[in-house]
C-alpha cells in the first residue's frame, strides 16, 4: 500500500470519527439578521424577542411542494390562536422576488408576516438550512429552543414546542455551526484519494 493511499484511508477516518460527533458549540442567542418584508417594511428578527413574542421561522420557498403543505397546516394553526407567538415565512430561494412571495401569500390567504432572505443568502447560511421546509422557534430571549430540517414537520408537534417556548420550558438548543458543516464537506472534496494503477 503506497503512503498516499495509507494517508488518505486514515484522513476518511478520522473525517468519519469527527462527523460522528455530537458538535460542542455553546448555546448562542439565535443570529439576529435584518430584513425588508413583502410590504416594504425593514425589522430585525430580535424586535420580536424584544417585544417579548415566541417567534416560529418557516424557511420556504414558493415552489417547493413540502412547503406549501406546511403553509396549509401553519395556516390551520395561526388561524385565530390567541396564543403570543408570530410566524416569519423566509423565502430561500434567490429566482423568487418578493412580489412574487408577497401574490403568493395574499392567493392563499396567508396572514402571517413573509420576507426574501438577504441578498447573499445570510439567513440561509447563519441558520445552516439544509432542507426546506425547515422550522425554528426562537423563544422570548432570543434562543432557539426546536428545530427541524427534515422536510417534514408535525403541525401537533410543532404546536406543543411553540407552547413550551411560550411558558419558557423549553430548553435552548446549540446551532449547527455552519463552518464545521462546509469544512467537513471541502474537506470530503479535497481528500484526493488515489486510483489504484
């Protein structure tokens, strides 16, 4: 066996060891990212924490099947619930304009507040989206207390998180740190490992 391919099956490795891990990042308040609404309105997301509001973010985009089914359902839940939490629909997808978003929740009757995300992607990158639909609540002092990147949300799930971040029960989570995801990766990239001859 050559001492590049020696080196190369002990860098995949270790790579596999490190992955494996659980992270070991600090529990950090949730990134605070300014944006400019479907109405033209700027806010940033701690305006809600500071108004002492749960704060529920459905990363979505409009032609993304999962998510529109999800809208239905956050649609079904928002509808006339009294309790003090707020949803922010952020469209991650960059071919989408915010007229198009902003028809798009007026033809489905959506009441709830949605933005573009910035124009370099910050939400997207600073909340480590993988998949859409995703959903994250931040509770009242600015930490993200569930997540779920799965495509694939339970409306009833969802609905008792929200209710645990509003009574403070619920216990605030670490974020992925989007660099140890991207480094993993390049890292995949530039482990060149050798043909055999």
């Amino acid at each position: 066996m050559s001492k590049a391919r020696a080196f190369a099956g002990i860098v995949l490795i270790l790579l596999g060891i490190a992955m494996a891990l659980p992270g070991t990042a600090a529990v950090d308040k949730a990134p605070d990212i300014e944006f400019t609404d479907v109405d033209g309105i700027t806010f940033r997301l701690s305006d809600y924490a500071a108004n002492d509001t749960v704060l529920v973010l459905d990363f979505m985009f409009i032609t993304c099947p999962p998510c529109n089914v999800l809208a239905k359902d956050l649609a079904e839940m928002y509808e006339g619930d009294d309790r003090k939490y707020e949803i922010l629909s952020i469209d991650t997808n960059p071919l989408e304009t915010s007229e198009e978003l902003k028809d798009h929740a007026e033809r489905h009757g959506h009441t709830w507040r949605f933005t573009m995300d910035t124009d370099d992607q910050q939400a997207y990158r600073e909340y480590a989206i993988r998949a859409n639909p995703t959903v994250v609540i931040i509770d009242k002092d600015g930490y993200q207390t569930y997540r779920n990147g799965r495509g694939v949300v339970d409306i009833d799930d969802l609905s008792d998180e929200i209710d645990a971040a509003i009574s403070g029960e619920a216990e605030a989570s670490a974020f992925e740190d989007p660099r140890r995801a991207y480094h993993s990766a390049r890292l995949c990239q530039s482990a060149a490992i050798p043909t055999p001859p």
